[in-house]
C-alpha cells in the first residue's frame, strides 16, 4: 500500500499536480514539455513560495508546512473542499499512540443493527470502512448476491464480472468506491487490512491500479444505484450511508409511486425464495 514510505502528502501532491494542465493553470504550455501536468517550480511559483521549498515537500523531507502553504498548494492543484480537507489533513497529521494491531480485527454488529436489518422492508446491510459486508436482510442479497456477509463490496466490484455486469455505470462506480475508499482510511498508513485488500486490488486489475495513483478522495455519502437485476431489469434507487459508530448503515430505496418501487416488491418475493 502506498503510504509505506511515510510519506503521503508528497504523494498526494505528485498525483494532483499531474492532473492540472499548465491550459487549466492559465500560465503557456511551452513545447518542450515532458510532464502530463505542472512542473513542481510551476507549482512553486503559483502557491508563492520557494522551488526547492516544494521540491523537499514532495520528497517527504519536510512535513510540516504551514496552514497558509497547503491552502495555496489547494488553491494551485485546483482541489475541491473534500480534497483541500483531505491535503490539509496530511500535512498536519494527528499523532497516534502506537500499539499491537491484529491482522484483522473482529468486528461485531450490535443485536439491534441486526434487528433493525430484519425490520426493514427496503435492502439493507451493514459495512465497515473498508468495505467488507457484515450483515445483510434477505432483501439486499436478493437485490445482489455480493451483498452476502464475508464479501468485500470493493474486491466485487474490482474482480467479478457479474458485478461489473450489474452496474449500469460501471466506470463511474469504481471512480466513485476508490476515491470514497481513500478518503475512509485517511491517514492511517499502517492498517494490514488495508494493505492487504490495495495490494489484492492492485495485483488483480489495472483499472484499479491506475485510479489508487491518482489519490483521488471523495465524501462517503448517498446517492443512486442504477443496476440491472437478473430477475427485475433495470432499477434505479436511492441509495443512503449512514454511519452508526464505526459501521454504516447502507440502505436501497425507491422513488415513491416509481415502476421500481413495484419491481422492488418482487424482490421481496425474491428474497423469500431464496
């Protein structure tokens, strides 16, 4: 897992000046450009502040610039609030006692999660931060098999082509699970789960491999599912993420008087069966 080296916001700092094109920056290309994006003496000249300044910052060999250098280098790399948050909080990160970690630690849903999950007329599950379904009704593993306890919803997504069948959106999908992915670990670097499930992912797709050395973060929140069921076609639902301690709370719903909220009354019937 990158991050290894402890030094992620020169990482982070790397990959976005990559993506910002000297046109997006307002300053002239030049035709002896070698690199996809900004020149790290561009960036300096941009944020206001020395060459070789920036150049030990990307080199992990200063890590601990001001609230006004991360400001300008967010303002430069032309980042979002989500992303400016995310880059300030490399560069001031907070200290963490060290301690044993196990190589994966347990994780229990509490007997009212799982009550609430059989309540619920609508798919449910529950998820950790790295994505890993802990519980699920019977609606939501009739909506997607993948969504069984002891999956990893990012591993699927990444690795099994029902999934990526079932997406209507693939591409957009996976943009939308790494970046969320990246934002949930922050800045603990050390966590074996996580290298473990980067360095799976990374061996196994490319895709996924490019998109983790963008550094691209993203909020994690609701939104829509668009899929295609085997059994109902296409559906279209809400989608929402609810944290509730260190787990989420994920839940399908339909538009009301929508033709999904019929088709998601088969599902019930579905669910039923199985």
């Amino acid at each position: 897992m990158d991050g290894a080296n402890d030094n992620r916001l020169g990482e982070y700092l790397a990959a976005r000046r990559a993506l910002v094109t000297p046109e997006r920056a307002g300053i002239p290309a030049g035709s002896r450009r070698r690199v996809p994006g900004l020149r790290r003496e561009e960036v300096a000249l941009l944020a206001g502040i020395s060459a070789d300044y920036y150049f030990r910052l990307e080199r992990g060999r200063d890590k601990n610039p001001s609230s006004q250098v991360l400001e300008s280098l967010a303002r430069v790399l032309q980042l979002d609030e989500v992303e400016a948050e995310y880059l300030i909080s490399l560069g001031s990160p907070r200290p963490r006692p060290r301690r044993a970690r196990a190589a994966h630690p347990p994780e229990r849903v509490p007997a009212r999660l799982k009550d609430l999950l059989a309540a619920l007329d609508t798919p449910a599950f529950i998820e950790n931060r790295y994505f890993d379904v802990l519980a699920a009704n019977p609606l939501a593993t009739a909506f997607s098999p993948r969504l069984v306890p002891g999956n990893n919803r990012l591993r699927s997504l990444m690795l099994d082509p029902a999934e990526r069948d079932f997406q209507q959106d693939w591409d957009g999908a996976v943009d939308e699970f790494i970046a969320s992915f990246r934002r949930s670990l922050g800045d603990d670097t050390a966590d074996p789960r996580a290298i473990e499930l980067v360095g799976e992912l990374s061996l196994g797709s490319a895709r996924f491999r490019a998109l983790w050395a963008r550094h691209d973060v993203r909020q994690l929140q609701g939104g829509t599912a668009a899929v295609n069921h085997p059994a109902l076609g296409a559906l279209r639902l809400h989608r929402e993420k609810m944290p509730v301690g260190d787990l989420i709370l994920v839940l399908y719903y339909p538009a009301e008087n929508s033709a999904d909220a019929d088709k998601l009354s088969l599902l019930a019937s579905l669910g039923a069966a199985t």
